[in-house]
C-alpha cells in the first residue's frame, strides 16, 4: 500500500515520531484526524475455514465459485468503530491485489498486496510499503498491512480485521501495532 493507507498506520507513525523527536511520513497510513486516537487493542483473528465443501451453496457467479474475494470491491478501514480510510479494492485470480483509496494522489493512494485462501470463503492479505522520513525522500522504514477476511454466503459483502505494523530497516518496532475491522462490499456492473 502507498501513502495514507489505512486508518492506523500514519497516525501511530506520525504520534510515535512526535513523542520520540522523530519526523517520518508512512506510506499506507491513516488521515490525520486519527493522530488522537489511541491504538486499538490488537484484535486476535482468527480465521474461518470453512468447512462447508458444497460450493453450489455460495450464491456467487461461476467465475467466482474458486476465489469468491476476486473482484471490485467498496472497503472501509475502521479503527474504534470510526471510518478511518475507504478504497476501491480490486482482487485478482493469481493472488494479487490492487487497492486505490482516499488520499490525494500525490501521497501515493494506490497500493499493492499479496493474499492467500485459508479457507472456502477466507483469505489472508499482506501489503508492504514504505515509510519515509519528513522530507519524504529517505525511507527509515517498512509498514506492514496484515487482513484476515471472510466473504459473505452470498458473495457480496465481507468482513475481517486488519493490524499495521510499524517497522525500522533493522526489523525492531517503531510503535505498537494497531488493528482494527474492515467491511468491503462488492461492486458489480449493474
């Protein structure tokens, strides 16, 4: 994920860097509304593997009966049940994943990851991106985007949670890591 990503990130980034004395932009990170929010309290996923085999059961078109997450979709980041960042979230057949979301272009709100099935209807996802000093030339370090997701029965919305974590180039934390839910609903042609 690019700059501003989710809701989280660049406010812990931006809070932890206040506090030490540092300066440093995230790539992929929260609006600055959320620099007061609190880290939310990891939330322990787990993911649903489902045990239902009957894919006739799920509701969704033929191309998606063997990956029900590909697609568009409408995603909301939430952090202490507030809308912290919002995109349009394109999943791909051979496991990638595109996300476009609110921030300004410039600040870079196009972002990349990697995702895995864990189960019928549930994937992990994986977004890394940089994190950049002040002057947002020199990278000081790595953020990491982890989701646990399970879409719907009938395909057309999904639930998750998702945790940021906050690394430097050596690998040490540069703050807590912060989780919150994600709420996605498709987006179709009519």
């Amino acid at each position: 994920m690019k700059p501003m990503k989710l809701i989280s990130m660049c406010g812990i980034v931006i809070g932890f860097c206040a506090g030490s004395g540092l300066s440093a932009w995230a790539q992929c990170g929260l609006p600055q509304k959320y620099l007061g929010l609190a880290a939310a309290p990891a939330v322990e996923s787990r993911p649903s593997i489902d045990t239902d085999t009957d894919q006739q059961a799920l509701a969704l078109p033929s191309s998606q009966i063997d990956n029900p997450i590909v697609g568009l979709w409408d995603i909301k980041f939430l952090v202490g049940g507030q809308i912290g960042d919002e995109g349009f979230d394109q999943y791909h057949g051979d496991g990638t994943e595109i996300l476009n979301d609110t921030p300004p272009p410039a600040t870079g709100n196009v972002c990349l990851g990697v995702f895995v099935r864990t189960g019928l209807r549930s994937i992990k996802l994986k977004h890394p991106s940089w994190i950049y000093d002040s002057s947002n030339t020199v990278v000081i370090g790595t953020a990491t985007i982890l989701e646990d997701i399970t879409v719907d029965r009938g395909g057309n919305t999904f639930t998750g949670t998702f945790t940021v974590q906050l690394r430097d180039l050596s690998g040490q934390p540069l703050g807590p890591d912060v989780a919150g839910d994600l709420k996605g609903t498709r987006i179709t042609p009519q």
